[in-house]
C-alpha cells in the first residue's frame, strides 16, 4: 500500500470520527485544509463519494459509512501489528492512551503517573477525563478505567484496585442543625447532594444493603452535581449529605471535616478496573502499566 494511501484512510477515518476537518486535523497534526485534500484525492482514486460535506457538519454517505466500517478493524488490527514489534525492542514505548473518569483519574493515575513515566521513559502518557462510558475503540483508547460492576461484558477487564465502599457524610454543623439518619429510610428528612449520571443524565440512586438485601433510595435535595470533588465541596459547606467513595474523602473524615453517618449499610463493591476490548491483544506498553499498578497495590498491601 503507497503511503498516500494510508495517508488518505486515516484521514477519512479520523474525519468519520471526529466529524470535523478542523478536529481530524488537530489529531492528525496536519491543518483543515490538507486532511480535506486527502479525502479528496481518496475519493478520486475510489470513484466514490465517503463523505457529505456541508457549512456547519461533516457526516458519512451509504458508502462512506459501509467502507468505514469494513477499514476501521483493518486499521486496527495494523496498528495492534506494529505495536505488537515493540515486544522486540529492549524497553516497550508509544504513547498510551487511557480514558479514565475523574474520580479514577485522581484516585488511580496521579500517584502513580510520576514513577510510571519514569520506569519507562520511553512510553507517552496521554489521559482523557471522561465521566461517561466512552466506546474505547471509536476513540481511539488503548484502555479505560471504570468500576468493575459497569463493564461490559464484552470488554477483557483486569482489576486494579482493592474493593471499594461509598460514605454518606455531612459536615459537623449540618448534623448539629439537621441531626443524625438512623436509617436509610430516614434520608427523605435531608438535604441531599445530588448526582446526575453522565451517560444517562438520570439522577444516580444511593445504594445500600440491610442484613444481605441491597435497596436503593431516591433522594432529595437543593444541589445537583456530575463532579465528586464538588459534591464534597458542598457537604463540607454544610449544603446538605453527600455519597461518595470512602476512600476520596478519607482525609476529611480523618481531619473531622466531615463525619459519616449509615456505615453499617454501606458494604464493599467490586473496585476498579482497567479495561480494553476483547478483540485485541493487550500492547506491550498497556501490559507494563498493568503490571505496575498491581505491584503497586501488591506493595501496599504488605505496608499495611
């Protein structure tokens, strides 16, 4: 295959993804203008037209979509070939790209990212924040972070982390003011800091658990937030009850920030994991990081 070839196929595929010359380019490293002379040229030498091109949007003919689909798992598996030869040098290298939520970003990738770069300075480190369930292969993600009761089943997961446990805390003056829920059940009483799901846009439920039976309760409240470290912001300005993972607020408990209420209802659930699709191998430079978080956890594991 002639390098102008290539050159055309991943422009068209970027573009289809992207549906933007502009955003194709920036990822291409190239300008608007010369990704929209590949695609031209690509549709020259096919004698066919990919793609429909207005004003305002860029979207995909009838055979423009069926082309993208039969390239897109040819490209790729090109691309697993050649990341693949990087088990042949001395030290994996690439840039690894991971789409991790917020939350994740901050209670997985910052204390490791540091020491990760610098036992392996060949490999690129590149972090999509991204609260919803992004489609890993479309976006070009070698792996992404989630907690392991959201995956699909259809994605290869490895567990990363320790089982996790949600809080429900409050700031002492909220307390002193509201009192204190006994009970789940009890939580209609209070202000409630809301969280609404990126993906479905449905406020989240909390979840709890008496004597081996889970339940869930609609709560209520004057805040709604997408962010944890908002939410924790709020219960800290006495606004109202947060839920949130223990762990992220572990100094604010420790320090007497915040206190925590119903903890006898609120058990472990499986933590995170890192996942890939099924259908590819897992690259040289996705293995390492792999193996480094769990020595890591391995690690503090016999610290305790």
């Amino acid at each position: 295959m002639r390098d102008d070839h290539l050159d055309g196929l991943l422009a068209f595929l970027t573009v289809a993804e992207k549906r933007s010359f502009t955003a194709a380019g920036a990822e291409l490293g190239v300008t608007p203008s010369a990704v929209s002379q590949k695609l031209r040229q690509l549709e020259e030498r096919l004698g066919v037209r990919l793609l429909q091109r207005t004003t305002r949007s860029v979207g995909l003919t009838e055979a423009g979509q069926r082309f993208f689909e039969r390239v897109r798992p040819a490209i790729d598996d090109v691309g697993a070939a050649i990341e693949g030869l990087n088990e042949f040098r001395d030290r994996p290298a690439g840039t690894l790209r991971l789409n991790v939520p917020r939350i994740a970003a901050e209670m997985v990738i910052e204390p490791v990212l540091a020491s990760f770069l610098a036992a392996y300075p060949e490999i690129r480190v590149e972090v999509g924040i991204d609260d919803a369930l992004a489609n890993l292969v479309e976006s070009g993600f070698d792996a992404g972070i989630r907690l392991g009761e959201t995956l699909d089943k259809e994605m290869v997961a490895v567990r990363i982390g320790p089982d996790l446990r949600m809080a429900v805390v409050g700031a002492p003056a909220y307390f002193v003011a509201h009192g204190v829920p006994k009970h789940p059940r009890e939580l209609h009483r209070h202000d409630c800091i809301l969280y609404r799901q990126p993906t479905s846009g449905v406020i989240y439920k909390w979840e709890f658990d008496e004597e081996g039976k889970e339940f869930e309760i609609a709560v209520e409240g004057r805040v709604t937030a997408n962010d944890a470290a908002l939410m924790v912001r709020a219960a800290l300005d006495g606004l109202g009850l947060a839920y949130v993972m223990e762990d992220y607020v572990r100094d604010e408990l420790r320090e007497g920030r915040l206190t925590r209420v119903l903890e006898a209802f609120c058990v472990p659930f499986p933590g995170f994991h890192l996942y890939y699709p099924s259908r590819s191998q897992m690259p040289l430079k996705l293995k390492v990081f792999v193996d480094f978080l769990r020595a890591r956890r391995a690690s503090s594991k016999r610290g305790r």
